[in-house]
C-alpha cells in the first residue's frame, strides 16, 4: 500500500503542478504533419487546449505566456496503439492478478500512466486489463483528475476457455474462480461476450484470436476460436459500433481473423506473403509490437523463473518479428505503432523506434505510424496525429533532430497535452 501511496501521492502533485494555458509556442523546427518534413520559424497558438493555428515566423499573435522552443524539434505526440496500463509484467510478477485488486491495479496504472506521458505519449489504447480498473483509469485521466495520455480501452479480452486470454497454469479451484464473462465458447456465446465487453464499457473489442506467448499453456500459437466463433465476434462487435483488434501469432489465426473481418492484427509474428495479400485486400492494420518479442525472448534466455510453456513459445515467436516486420511493411501494410509495453517497462515505448528503424522504416515513417497512422487506428484522427488547426494541443519536442537518430525520442525534453505542460523543457 506504501508504493501505491507514494504513486497516488505523485499523480497528485503533477496535476496540481500542471494546468491547461492558453500559450504561443516559438518553434524553430515544427513536424506538423510526420511524413511531409519540418516547417522552420513557426508560431503555434494554443487556446482551451486546442492548436488555434501554426504560422512561419516567431510572433506573439496574443499576450500569452511565450514557451520557447526555438532550439528544438516539435512532433504531434505519440500514440502507443498497444499498452497494458495497469500492470507490468515480468516472470517475478505472475502472481501480481491475484495479489492486487482492481483499485490496486488501477492505482497502478495511474503511475504508469503518468511515466507514459512523460516518455512523450498522449495517447494509447489498452487492450487487456481489467474492467473496472482500466475505465475507471480512463475515465478519471478524462476528466482531469490524475495526469495520464488519452486512453482508448478495450478491457478484457475475448477468448476462448483455456485459451490465451483465460486464466492458465494455477489450480483448477484458482482458475475457476478467476475466469470472466469475457470466456466463451460457440458462436452464441461469443456475441454474448461481445455485447457484456460493450455494455461494461468497452471503447473496441480485442479477442486472443491465437494462442499467446506469456499464456502458462503449452497451447501452441496458432488458432483458437473457429472461424464460426470469430464471424459471431466481428458481426457483433460491428453491429454495436465497434472495431476489432486481433491477437494473433500462428499464421492460420491471423488468416482466419482476416477472412472473419477483424479491423487489426497484433503482434502478427508467422504472418507470411499470404497473410501480406490478405492484410492489403481486407484493408486490415498491423499493430507489431516488436519490442515485446524481443522483451520476452530475453526472460526466456535468461530468467531461470520463466514458465517452461512461456519460454518455448517465446523463443519460437520472439526471433521472428523483427523480420515480419520488415516484410510486413515492404509488402505495403498499413503499421500503426504499438508495444505491448506492460509486457516491456513503461516508459520505454520509444525503444520500438529503433526497431522499426531497423526493420526498414525511415525515421519519418517510423515517426508518421505513432502519430497520423495511429490516429486514424484509434479513430481519434479528427483530434490528434498532427499538429493542425482545431486539434488537441498535443505535442513533444526534443533538443536534437529525430530523423538524423531516431533514439532521441527515448527521452523526450518536453511534453504537452491538451494545452497542459507536464514536462517543461530545461
């Protein structure tokens, strides 16, 4: 309780330290919109937490407090597409779901949050937490009430039973009691689901399409739902307004979630030339989260307390993500950026990055998938991924030029949102 004081104690402060202000910001190198170069020598009007316009040369249009960026490199803020918020992972911490409540969990996240900010990102969506938790984080972080990106929240996932996404690897007493409505199985079932996730709050409804890595089950990665199952799935979901985001590894899953309509695909590990055509025909997004492979493929090499069923699956799937994605994007998919950061520490999400960098992206389409690609995924494009008229003021800026070393955006000098500074440049 002592460390969640101290994480309370600290959204506190921050929030109170910072407030909503109406600026002109002087930048002397602005992205505005990430794939079409820096303008130079621009003035950014913000007024109730919106850009009012960005215009060349350094003026000061109203008698507002002038923020000084001349020297620096202003982008939209980032947008992870993929976090888990309200926990961090780790061999050591499997057994934090049953240690922890939701108001723990929540209370967590509202740290997490704060650290995921202050990395530069103003917005992610979390798929896969906790109900309770994570709306009530959301919905709290909207109102203002602790400092946190935007968040866009699937909750729990759906899944099947004994499936990745359900409980796996405890006492079968254990895992009655912690398995949710969020199980199911049979098509009926499954839009029963569907409906409970939108009617407890649901932003899009993401399903464990495959087995999963950090599942304790020797399940494989391949397909779990049928294709009966997933059809019920999207046709709900859709009925009801929402997208569907996959998890998904083997490439029969990713196919099968393709073929059943599926908005998205994370992780996307086996996704082979077939998969490519299917992902460019069906309009679908890759989601890569390559960070995380590499992450749980380290536990599995060196960690002594991982799961024998977990480290088999993570050095089968880890190794090859780097390399989808290489294809992936070469091929011509749509790539929004996202981490699965939970699995990998908050905070950190920049490190993918350079791993996309390294996969073939340039800087700039590195840059441009964490802020107009994810934008539309997250169908928030109207409010953020650029900075324009009439959206959210949200923006970073760095003292050196991200495009000349992508990492610069591992630590980021200075951070807005909504009009709010939560981290004022040196």
């Amino acid at each position: 309780m002592k460390k969640l004081a101290a994480a309370l104690i600290g959204a506190v402060s921050l929030s109170a330290m910072a407030h909503a202000q109406d600026a002109v910001i002087q930048a002397g190198h602005v992205m505005a919109v990430p794939g079409e170069g820096y303008l130079t020598n621009q003035t950014i009007l913000v007024e109730d937490g919106r850009i009012v316009s960005v215009t060349p040369g350094f003026t000061v249009p109203k008698k507002y407090p002038v923020i000084d960026l001349k020297k620096a490199y202003v982008l939209p803020g980032l947008i992870d597409s993929h976090v888990h918020i309200t926990f961090e992972g780790g061999p050591a911490n499997r057994l934090k779901g049953f240690e922890d409540s939701d108001v723990d969990a929540a209370f967590n996240g509202a740290d997490f949050g704060r650290k995921t900010l202050m990395a530069g990102f103003t917005t992610v969506q979390d798929v896969g937490g906790g109900n309770d938790s994570i709306f009530g984080l959301r919905d709290a972080i909207a109102r203002g009430a602790v400092p946190g990106p935007r968040i866009r929240a699937s909750g729990r996932a759906i899944a099947v039973t004994g499936g990745h996404g359900d409980i796996n690897g405890f006492s079968a007493k254990v895992m009655a009691a912690m398995t949710g409505s969020n199980i199911c199985d049979g098509a009926d079932d499954c839009r029963r689901a569907v409906r409970q996730q939108v009617k407890e709050g649901a932003d899009l409804i993401k399903i464990t399409a495959t087995g999963g890595v950090l599942s304790n089950t020797a399940a494989g990665l391949d397909q779990q739902f049928s294709d009966e199952e997933l059809a019920a799935i999207v046709e709900t979901a859709h009925f009801m307004g929402r997208k569907v985001t996959a998890h998904a590894h083997g490439k029969g899953g990713i196919d099968a979630a393709l073929r059943a309509g599926v908005d998205s695909i994370e992780h996307g590990s086996f996704m082979d030339a077939e998969s490519v055509a299917l992902m460019i025909e069906k309009g679908a997004t890759l989601v890569p989260t390559v960070l995380a492979g590499a992450t749980a493929a380290g536990w599995a090499r060196t960690d002594p307390t991982f799961p024998e069923a977990s480290r088999v699956k993570a050095l089968q799937a880890g190794p090859l993500m780097l390399d989808m994605l290489r294809r992936a994007y070469a091929g011509g998919v749509n790539v929004a950026f996202g981490t699965d950061t939970g699995v990998s520490r908050h905070g950190d999400n920049a490190q993918e990055f350079a791993l996309m960098v390294e996969a073939g992206f340039t800087p700039e389409a590195a840059i441009r998938a964490a802020t107009v690609v994810a934008s539309e995924h997250v169908q928030m494009a109207k409010d953020i991924g650029t900075l324009e008229t009439g959206k959210y003021a949200d923006l970073i800026a760095v003292t050196a030029d991200p495009l000349k070393n992508i990492k610069e955006l591992e630590d980021v000098d200075f951070v807005m949102k909504g009009g709010t500074v939560f981290k004022p440049i040196s």
